[in-house]
C-alpha cells in the first residue's frame, strides 16, 4: 500500500477548476518529483494534499487512512508537511525560534530538543546561525532553515515546493545535496522543482503535469531521456 495515494481528484479556485482527474502515489522511502512549467497545477497539488485547499471530487489517502477532509492541522499530525514555495519565515525572529516553531505538534512538541540536535548535525550551517535574526540570512540558509523548520515536526512525508527557487547555482547544489540527505534518512519526499535535471537527477519516480492533468509518468531516469521532456523541460 502506498504511503501516500491521490486518486482522481479535482480542484478549483471558485468557478475556475485547475486540477482535472489526478492521480499518483507515493510509496515510503522514495523520493517523487512533480515537474510542469508555471501554472501546471504543481503547488496546488501540494496545497490540497496539506489541506489548504479542498478538492470537488476524488480522494487523498495516507498510511491507507483517508485525510482528504481533514484539517491541515490534522495533516501535520498524522505526518504530512509542508515546506511552501517562499520560505515564509518569522523576519524578525532567530534562526532557532523559526526552527522551534516547527515543533508545535503534538507529535513532535516532546522531541524539540533532541529533533533540533539532529537538525544541526544534518544542517550545521543553521547551528553557526542560531542567533541571527532570520531576515539577516542569505537566500540559501533561509531556504535551509525553511527546510529545516519543516524537519523539526518529523515527518513521515516531507513536500518541499521549489526549494532551489531564486538561489545562485552553487546554492542549489548544496539544496539538492541536503534533500538527499534527508532522504537517505528515511524520510519520504515529494518535491515541486523546476530545476528538472537536478530533480530528477536524485529523485526515484517522477509525475508531469501540464494545465492540471498528469500526462507523463514513471521512472526518473527514464523521464530524463525522454523526448518530450529534454524539449519542453530540458532545453534539449
């Protein structure tokens, strides 16, 4: 049974529907891409999954339990979260108060201390940094406390929604190399990335979206070589 399992779902902003008949799942311990140009439906889907949106028809299932109808704070609970396009941190508030807030769950709230120990060891960049105020950061230790935020409410399946936007290229680099890291720690990713190559590159499976339908799927690998992909998404 797949971790997670999103079957035939649609969804609208009011009268306009974005996401038609949709489809995929994630099995535990991969690492999945969703690949699309700008307006596919990419962060919508990630934002229904979490809860932030609502889909008209179909349904959203993890650990083989329904949660299309709960609320995003029960998603959290059960182990979905959410690292949204933006890194929308505190400004104001250190580098450690932003990665404590993480830990607000229930689930998680009795581990802060030792979750934040092991954050620092995966991230130990954000250690050096735990007094600075958060809006002081570059772009890549911002995305890397948003990252690392994320972490601190221990998810079963992290999504991460364009984390390599806006950096400079050797900063992307060092995103991609955290993602796997946290993967080969066992936790389960679901990634929205326009970098496809870089994507792909360390993911197990891919989806692609275009206008709100999945029209290709299957192994990263194989989405790498394929034509329409290196045209539309490669510059190929």
């Amino acid at each position: 049974m797949p971790l997670l399992e999103v079957n035939n779902i649609d969804v609208s902003y009011g009268d306009v529907q974005v996401i038609f008949d949709l489809s995929l799942k994630v099995e535990k311990g991969e690492v999945v891409s969703i690949i699309g140009g700008n307006g596919a439906g990419k962060s919508t889907l990630l934002r229904t999954i979490s809860g932030l949106m609502s889909t008209s028809t179909g349904s959203i299932s993890f650990a083989d339990q329904p949660i299309h109808n709960h609320t995003p704070e029960d998603i959290v609970t059960c182990g979905i979260i959410h690292v949204p396009e933006g890194r929308r941190l505190f400004p104001l508030m250190s580098v450690k108060d932003n990665l404590i807030v993480g830990a607000y769950n229930k689930r998680a709230k009795k581990d802060t201390l030792l979750t934040l120990k092991k954050v620092y060891e995966l991230l130990p960049r954000l250690q050096e940094r735990e007094s600075q105020i958060a809006m002081t950061l570059s772009g890549g230790e911002q995305q890397m406390v948003a990252i690392g935020r994320g972490l601190m409410a221990q998810p079963h399946l992290l999504m991460l929604d364009e984390p390599s936007l806006g950096l400079a290229p050797i900063l992307i680099k060092d995103i991609f190399e955290t993602v796997r890291k946290i993967a080969d720690q066992g936790t389960t990713v679901l990634m929205v990335e326009q970098d496809v190559k870089h994507s792909l590159s360390l993911s197990d499976r891919g989806y692609v979206l275009e206008h709100g339908r999945v029209v290709m799927e299957g192994k990263a690998v194989d989405l790498i070589d394929d034509p329409h992909v290196k045209e539309a998404y490669l510059g190929i």
